[in-house]
C-alpha cells in the first residue's frame, strides 16, 4: 500500500519541520532575552553613573 507509505513519509517530514521551527522560535526567543538582558545591564550601569555622580563617588553595587 504505497499511499500509506507516503502519508507515513510526509508526516515525518511535517514533523521534522515542526521541530526545526521549534528549534528556530528557542533561538529567537534567546536572542530576545539576551537583548533584554543588555538593555538591562545599559540601565543599571546608567544607574550607577548616576548614582556616581549624585553621591559623589559612592557606586551603587548591582548584584
């Protein structure tokens, strides 16, 4: 039954593809978070310039 056989084969590669497309949202959905990670990190050192300034040199200590 040779219709079976390509259903079986197509699903597989439907399959295939639904992974890769997985795969390829985690990369985007990584790449987002390491965006927001150093949007973060430009805050905070904005934050401890300014705290700098403020107080005169005391740093302000961001874990």
């Amino acid at each position: 039954n040779s219709g079976s056989t390509s259903a079986a084969g197509a699903e597989q590669v439907v399959g295939e593809a639904g992974t890769a497309v997985k795969e390829g949202a985690a990369g985007v959905v990584a790449d987002a978070a390491k965006g927001v990670a150093q949007s973060a990190q430009k805050v905070a050192e904005g934050a401890n310039k300014a705290a700098e300034s403020q107080n005169g040199g005391a740093k302000l200590v961001i874990d």
